[in-house]
C-alpha cells in the first residue's frame, strides 16, 4: 500500500522553542493531508486540514498562529508548532488520501 | 463528533475469533463503514471497508446488518499482535474528506 511517512519520530525541545514535524507521502501525490494530536490514552483529534497551494483549514479551538502548516508541494505537508510549552507534548500524526488514507508512524514531541 | 459508539475494551483469547462490534445508527446512504486499528505509539493501519455488503481481506472480515445500523469486525484467529485500538467510522465516499475518530475498542489479546 501507499506509504506515508513522518520525520522525526520523536522529539525533545525546550520550552519557548519552534519545532517542525514533515510528513512526506513517499509514493503518490496528495493534494490533502491531514494532521492530528493524540494525548495518552485519547484517541486522535483532528487539528487541520492542509491543502497543497492553500491555507489549511484548522478545526475549532485550534490556534492556526501556533499550529502552522504549510503544503508547499503534493508529496510534502509541514507542521511547526511555535512557542512550544509543556502543554504541547503529545503525539502528531498526519495522514495522506491516495486510494485510501494512510496514516504516518507519528511523531512524539515533549516539550521540557 | 464520531458517529459511531463501540464498547471501550474487549478481550479475547489467543487463538479465538476476535468480534467487535460498532453501531451506528445515524449512517447515511453514501457513507461507508471503515475499520482501523492503532498499535501502541504507532500511527493507525487500515484493516477493511464496506458499503453494505459482507467484505473480507487477509486481515479480517466485516459484517454489516441489513439495516447498516451497525457492524462487526472479525479477527478470525487473533494473535498477541493483535492487541490495539480499534476504530469504526463511518464517512462518505469522497476520498479527501477528512476522517473523525471516535474513542475505539481497546483489545487486549489474552495468552
């Protein structure tokens, strides 16, 4: 099946930081992504929608000057959390629609 | 919101068949019924889709009444490694229609 994949996998920033989470889709185009943030033993929460060539579209009650995403090209969607604080630590997933949505490994971030 | 309920965990035996059940009763004519399961600290991994019709993969099978008011996932001879969260949704044929998870069905394979 298609392959979407996240990078990095996990990371440590400190407090008051910006951090950058790519999702890449490896082997198809894809015009829409998705990303989501799952806090321990909660299931995932959409935060927004990310449109290659547009604005994202962000969810209620996601902050979109936090939160920016950027899909400057079909095979690649970044999310920078900016000002990180402790509260952000969570678990970011996107996913990518190709014949089926498929999903990328996560990316681990706590912030310290 | 989620539009479907599913119990918040289940066991199941090594070796048995694995049932989970998923009802949602507000379903509309164009939405299929997907299934997907999340392996601890991992990203979610598709498993099947139906429409109305009974569908089986080498993974599992889905059931679907009559009715599409609710449905059943099969793992027919469920392994440790089937230990997860297990989403049903429901969502409608457009491929870029964004995807709402609901709280799932945390299994826990017994040895």
């Amino acid at each position: 099946g298609a392959v979407v994949s996240q990078h990095p996998s996990r990371v440590i920033c400190k407090s008051g930081t910006s951090v950058k989470i790519e999702c890449r889709s490896l082997d198809f185009q894809a015009t829409t992504m998705f990303w989501y943030r799952q806090f321990p033993k909660q299931s995932l929460m959409l935060m927004a929608t990310s449109n290659e060539g547009s604005k994202a579209t962000y969810e209620q009650g996601v902050e979109k000057d936090k939160f920016l995403i950027n899909h400057a090209s079909l095979t690649l969607s970044t999310l920078t959390v900016t000002s990180a604080h402790p509260e952000d630590s969570s678990f970011y997933i996107c996913s990518a629609q190709d014949v089926g949505t498929f999903f990328g490994q996560g990316t681990r971030l706590t912030v310290v | 919101d989620a539009k479907t309920t599913q119990p918040p965990s289940m066991d199941c035996a090594e070796g048995r068949a694995a049932n989970l059940p998923c009802n949602h009763s507000t379903i509309s004519g164009n939405e299929y019924v997907y299934w997907y399961r999340q392996i601890h600290s991992q990203g979610p991994q598709y498993i099947i889709h139906g429409l109305k019709n009974n569908e089986t993969n080498e993974m599992a099978s889905l059931i679907i009444t009559e009715d599409r008011k609710s449905s059943t996932l099969i793992l027919p001879h469920a392994t440790l490694r089937d230990t997860a969260v297990y989403y049903c949704i429901v969502r409608p044929t457009n491929r870029d229609d964004k995807i709402i998870f609901g709280k799932g069905t945390r299994l826990h394979i017994l040895p």
